[in-house]
C-alpha cells in the first residue's frame, strides 16, 4: 500500500532550480528514502501555492519509487516523479581558467558548465589582476566530468595563451584541474575521473600532467614543481624528454593553449591576504614568515603579489591541509608580521569552497567557542 507524508511548500527554489510557485520541495522527497538519488524528473501539471500544505503518496518499489502530490482541498496531481536508484557518488571540480578581464568570456564558461543543469556552481571566482578564474562545481561523477569537458571546450576556443599576461603564475589556458572526492569516493575512484579528465584534454592537443594524488612520479607531486617557469618557458621544457613527457597528450608545445596539470588532491583553501603597502619586498618578507619551504608552517604554499588597481601588494596562498595548519595561525602570524614593518593589513578573501571544519576552528579561535560546538550547526 501506498505511504503518506505530508508537508509544506517552502521555497521557489528548489534543489537549485527556480520553479516559480510549483510544488514538489525535493529535500522532502529524499529523506523518505534508504536509496540514493540521482535525479527527480519533474512533470507539473497544476502550480500550487507556496506555504501550502502538501501531501505526497510513495510506494517503494526493488527499481526505485513512484511519487504522486496532492493536497486535502483539491486531490490533483501535481506532479510524477521519477526515482533512479544509483550509488550516488559525488565529486568536486575546481578549475583554474587563465582568463579574468573579459566577462562574456568568463560567462560562456559558466553557461556551459551548468548546461544540463545537473551539476552546482559552488563558487566562481575571478580576479582581473590575476587575469584568472576559478569554477568550481559538484555533482555525481558522470555530470561533473562532462561539465568539465564543455568547460574545457570553450576555454580553448576562447583563450589565447600568446597573448595572456596576469599576476597569477600560470601555463595553460585551462590551468589547473584539481578534483576533490565528496561522498563515498575512494582517492583511487576520483583518479579514474582525473584520468578521463586528462585523456579528453590531452586529446585536443595539449600536454597534461598528473599532480598531487594522481601523479605518475613523485617530482610531480607539486604544482609549484610542474609550473615553474610558467608558459614563458614551456616549450623549452618540453624538449627534455626525459623529465617533461606528459602524462596525456603529445610533447609537443601548444602555443594557444599551453599545458594543463590536473589531479586528486585534499580540500585545499585559497586564502589571500591584502597588505596597506605597494612594498614588494616587505609583502615578499612576510610572506616567507608562513611559506613552508622559507621555514613557515608544513602546509603552506605562497607567494606575494602587487596588486596594482588596490594599490596595495597580496599574499597569495594554498592551505593544503587546513588541520595541520589553521587559518587563523597563518593569519595572525601574516598580521604579526606585516605589524613589524609598519604595514597593516587592509583585507583578506576566501577564493572558492572552504570545508565547514576549517571554520569551524576559526569560530573557536575567534570567538571562543566552546567543545559543545561542531561544524554540523553550519548550514548553507
């Protein structure tokens, strides 16, 4: 027999879509269910109002489930849904584009990822300075790696490494690729995407190279390592065949594209903190008080950077492992620091997604909270 729950329309946005007044709130209809969702496929035939209290009739089946909606003062349905069950894993893209002045750009991009509206934009960031953008997405596997491919497909068509300049280091047109496991996704599970990944880039023509938890040689492990000399020095490197074989693609220099690194790696933080001075040396002194191999803190990659529009300098980072080295420590230690050479510091940005746990210590350090606290009660 069929099951009954009820409950109340709350939003117009639902799962991330706007469906102007309509009635299914798709949080309600997953927590009836053991099984997992990939996707509900919504037939409206009657709008309902918001606020309105909602009935739904379900019956489990061994395929899936059958919805039906209705409400006491009118029993109509209001829509039929569609349940797959999958072993939903979930996966995150973040994407380093070398593109941050031309917004149609930028916005081809976006519109390309979310074509099929089956992956969420979590964040996109772009910076003109840096003449750089980051999208960064989630979704199942499958969905996230086809969005990655359309990104792919009209960043090289529309950027031009010949004629790129920024502040950011970088060597390819789509830079960096770096993919974060979510839910239930081992690290060997999130290499399997990364490779295609590459496979589809490598394809078009430009090198890829494998880093962090995917790379094929330890000397790869470090985007720093990989990127150095940027794309300025790109085609001499990959003359050395012995040291500058990529992992996907030919070894042969793209000079619209350049080449891209890509691979699975630990939630990493982009943290970037403004100086008040437009004094490279002293921006370059403090940020080697937290950079791990100028003696700073294990996790802590940086580099100073003039910031010429805000006239003030930057302190760009990657935490790349927020609980071996918290955010507040590297930014107490930056304002500490900066203090000693007169110099205060103007801001501070977080550039794309930042685990809850992360803030969760920064609350405890700057608020005191106490042990009853967890990263549970943050909510989105």
């Amino acid at each position: 027999s069929d099951n009954i729950t009820v409950f109340v329309i709350k939003e117009a946005y639902i799962d991330g879509y706007k469906h102007d007044n309509n009635g299914v709130y798709v949080d309600e209809v997953s927590k009836l269910c053991d099984k997992r969702i990939k996707d509900l496929k919504i037939k409206y035939q009657k709008q309902c109002l918001l606020g309105e209290d909602v009935k739904i009739a379900y019956r489990l089946n061994e395929d899936g489930a059958d919805f039906r909606f209705f409400t006491d003062s009118e029993i109509k349905v209001y829509a039929n849904v569609l349940y797959y069950e999958v072993n939903m894993k979930t996966n995150m893209a973040e994407i380093n584009v070398s593109e941050g002045r031309n917004i149609d750009t930028i916005e081809e991009i976006k519109a390309a990822v979310l074509k099929d509206n089956k992956v969420t934009m979590v964040d996109l960031n772009y910076d003109a300075d840096h003449n750089r953008s980051v999208f960064t997405f989630k979704g199942s596997v499958e969905d996230t790696l086809e969005a990655a491919k359309r990104l792919v497909d009209v960043a090289f068509e529309r950027i031009d490494m010949t004629t790129q300049h920024g502040s950011h280091p970088r060597q390819g047109a789509v830079d960096v690729a770096a993919w974060v496991p979510v839910k239930d996704m081992s690290t060997d599970e999130m290499n399997e995407v990364v490779h295609a990944f590459g496979k589809y880039v490598g394809s078009k023509g430009v090198p890829v190279f494998y880093y962090e938890d995917s790379a094929t040689r330890e000397d790869r492990k470090s985007l720093v390592k990989l990127r150095k000399g940027e794309y300025e020095s790109l085609e001499e490197r990959l003359k050395d065949a012995e040291n500058w074989t990529p992992d996907e693609g030919e070894r042969k220099f793209n000079a619209k594209l350049g080449a891209t690194v890509t691979g699975t790696r630990f939630p990493l933080i982009a943290f970037n903190v403004y100086l008040n001075t437009e004094d490279m040396d002293i921006a370059k002194a403090v940020m080697r008080s937290v950079r791990a191999k100028t003696g700073g803190y294990t996790a802590v990659r940086a580099i100073a950077l003039p910031i010429e529009d805000q006239k003030c300098t930057q302190v760009s980072m990657n935490l790349v492992n927020y609980e071996l080295t918290p955010i507040h420590r590297v930014f107490e230690t930056i304002k500490s620091e900066a203090e000693s050479y007169g110099v205060t510091v103007k801001s501070s940005e977080l550039v794309g997604p930042v685990p809850a746990y992360a803030l969760e210590e920064l609350l405890r350090f700057y608020i005191r909270l106490g042990n009853g606290f967890t990263a549970d009660q943050i909510y989105n």
